[in-house]
C-alpha cells in the first residue's frame, strides 16, 4: 500500500523496500539528497537523473529531507555501509555515485584553475 508523504514523495512496501521516493518513479529521495549535499544544485539535478523528475520533485523531495532528515540519513547508511557485490535495490544508485563523482572531479578542475 502507498503511502504519499508530501506532494511529491512517497513510499511503498513494494518500491525500494518502502523507502521514500519521488512519486511515479524509482528515483529515491536519498539520491537527491546524495547529489545535493555533494554541491550539485537542485536546478542541474534534473539533467543528472536524467529528466525522470521535476524540479518541482526535487525540491519536494529535500523539504521532505529537512523535515525527516533521521528516515533519509537512515538510507544513506544502510546502502553505504554495504559492500560492492551486494545487490542494491535502487537501479540508480550506480547513476548518481557516477553522477556525484563528475560533479566533484569538475568542480576539482575549476578549483585548480582558479588557483593557477
């Protein structure tokens, strides 16, 4: 049974084991939240979830995050704390980390301009 935590998240037994998504899709708000606290900003999330979400959602799903942070940090741990070869559940865990690391070695690369 479906449970719809805000506007735009919800959570079902069946999806992702109940962990909070956004609504109509798999993408999970841990990784939205995963691409935001790496400095990617909401605006250039859509383009890295690959236009599956709106920035409407997205932004839903970081308001659920501030509201709930414990349940969402809660999923973060338990698919970090796991090794490589066990299955994940979440089919985009592999997209985002791709996506996160990008980001980081990008803004490493401006970094290192503007100092030189």
């Amino acid at each position: 049974m479906k449970n719809v935590l805000m506007r735009y998240v919800t959570s079902d037994p069946e999806i992702l084991q109940g962990e909070p998504i956004v609504a109509g899709t798999i993408v999970a708000v841990r990784d939205i939240v995963q691409l935001w606290e790496s400095g990617v900003k909401p605006e250039a999330m859509v383009t890295h979830l690959f236009n599956r979400v709106t920035i409407a959602q997205i932004f839903d799903a970081l308001s659920f995050y501030a509201d709930y942070p414990e349940q969402v940090n809660g999923w973060i741990e338990k698919y970090a704390g796991h090794p490589a070869p066990l299955l994940r559940l979440n089919p985009f865990q592999d997209e985002v980390g791709a996506a996160i690391e990008a980001y980081r070695q990008d803004a490493d690369m401006d970094m290192e301009l503007d100092v030189a």
